[in-house]
C-alpha cells in the first residue's frame, strides 16, 4: 500500500486522518468499536472532546437537531475535567498507540495556562486550542473573533507548551488575520475549521428553536474554500475538517492545500466510519497517485 504518512511540526502521523474532537467520545467508546490493529492503520491521531480544567455538565437537552445535509449540535462542552481526564479516560486511549492530541477550552486566558499546567508533553502528544469558545474577560464574546486576544493567547500557550501545538479556528470571524497571527505564534498547524453558528426550528407550538454548530456535509463546500485560499498564503500545515463523509471528501481536501483532515461528524452517524473512508482513500491514491 502507498505510503499516506504525514508530518506536522514535531508529529508523524501513520496516516492524514484524524478523529475529530467530540465525536467519538472521550476514550471510553473506542475500544467498543475498533480494534487496536484497526485504529494503528488508519487512524493517524485521535482529538480528544474538548477538555477543561474543572468538569462541565454541558446543556440541558435538546442537544442535536438534524438538517438537510448537516447536524446541529449544542452539547455545551460537557466534560468530567482535565483531572478525571487523565485519571480515567487517557490510559484506554494511550493503549492503542497513536498520538493523542488533547483539545482544551476555558473562558479565560489564565484558564488555558492552569489548564495547561495539568498536562504533561509526556503523557500526550500535543495539544488543539479551541478558540471558538466565548471570552468572559471580553463579554462573551468568543477568542476567535479579535486577533489580538488571539495572538496574546497563543504566544502564551506557546511559551508555556513546547510540544505539539495546534490551534481550532472559528469558520467566521476575521479567518485569515487570525490564521496569520497563530503563524506568527509558531503553532505546528492550524485546523480549518470549527462548526458554522446555526439554527433550527424544533417546535411550531409551541414555538422553540435549538441554537448551536452546524456541520456535516452541507459546510464542506465553505470550508473548502477557506482550506483552498489560506493554504496559499501560510506555510503552516492545514488540517482540513468540515463535511469529510466519504474518500473522495477527504482527498479534495487534501488536493485544496491540507496537509491532513479530521473525521466528525460521519463519526456519530456510524462510529466506524472513518475506516470505510480511509479505505475509499487509499483507493483513491492508488489511482491518481498525488493530487497535482
């Protein structure tokens, strides 16, 4: 079989395919699903659901809404903490022997940094910082959405963690000045993209509406755009996430400038997804070889 291998930064990746944070647990499924062989030959890393420092019950249902071609999901960033995290949760990932890349999230800037201080480069591979959560400090309103607080927070992050760091954007929002700055802050990729703010209606009468992410396959074609125009202006690797279903998806992400991709939302639709796609796509590359 060809070699799919890939490098971002300090990390060798078996393949380009990840498992996308918050769609495929946070380590107790896995072993459900997938065997260890299974996941050390297509799987490239696995994204950790979103951690934090202390735990998080996340919101009251309902939580997901499903639209024409996307899903609507409202979790809330529930989570048992970095703590519980490390107790419970990271020796079953760690066992299956593929990097592990942790995403985590707060409300603060000092939240990020005690967050850190709570991992160790020892015990997992890297990190993702989701910037697409909401800045107390700042009223609510999310990192990603001043590059300034942006770039303060990631040369921060980077100062403090020396090993694998990537950083989530937002798909709205100054995108390219914020990519910009977290190159500038040498973060070892970037991943385009986070879900699109969206909303559905779930009752007529009475009248209730779900507000939360969108993503699936209806958000590939934006996200592809974003891949496609910031690969050509950064040197730092893209890893493309938004809408991957199929071989084919995840190849033209790959042909628009990622260097790697995660799997989401095909993930919660069947949890063995990302073995079918992996397989669509070495298929793929067996027959067109590379994408230039």
């Amino acid at each position: 079989m060809k070699d799919f291998s890939v490098k971002l930064g300090s990390l060798q990746l078996k393949t380009p395919f990840m498992l996308a944070s918050g769609t495929w647990g946070i380590g107790d499924t896995l072993e459900k699903y997938f065997t260890t062989e299974e996941v050390a030959t297509s799987i490239g890393a696995l994204v950790t659901k979103g951690v934090s420092l202390d735990p998080m019950p996340g919101n009251p249902p309902p939580r997901l809404y499903e639209t024409p071609c996307g899903l609507i999901n409202s979790i809330g960033l529930e989570n048992p903490g970095v703590k519980k995290f490390k107790e419970v949760y990271l020796p079953k990932l760690k066992k299956f022997g593929v990097p592990v890349i942790v995403n985590i999230h707060s409300e603060s800037p000092e939240g990020f940094l005690k967050l850190l201080k709570n991992l160790n480069p020892e015990e997992v591979d890297g990190i993702e910082v989701n910037i697409s959560c909401p800045n107390v400090k700042k009223g609510g309103i999310a990192f990603s959405s001043d590059p300034k607080v942006v770039k303060e927070l990631i040369r921060e992050v980077r100062e403090l963690w020396g090993a694998f760091l990537m950083v989530k954007l937002s798909p709205v929002g100054p995108v390219y000045e914020v990519a910009k700055v977290c190159e500038e802050c040498s973060v070892d990729a970037i991943t385009l993209a986070n879900t699109y703010p969206a909303l559905g209606v779930i009752g007529l009468k009475p009248f209730k509406v779900i507000k939360g992410g969108l993503s699936g396959p209806a958000i590939k074609p934006l996200t592809l755009r974003l891949v496609f125009e910031l690969s050509q202006s950064l040197k730092v690797p893209i890893v493309g996430c938004g809408g991957i279903m199929s071989g084919r998806d995840a190849w033209e992400y790959l042909c628009c400038g990622a260097k790697a991709v995660q799997v989401g939302t095909a993930n919660l639709i069947d949890p063995r997804a990302v073995l079918r796609i992996f397989k669509e796509f070495v298929e793929l590359g067996e027959k067109y070889g590379t994408c230039n």
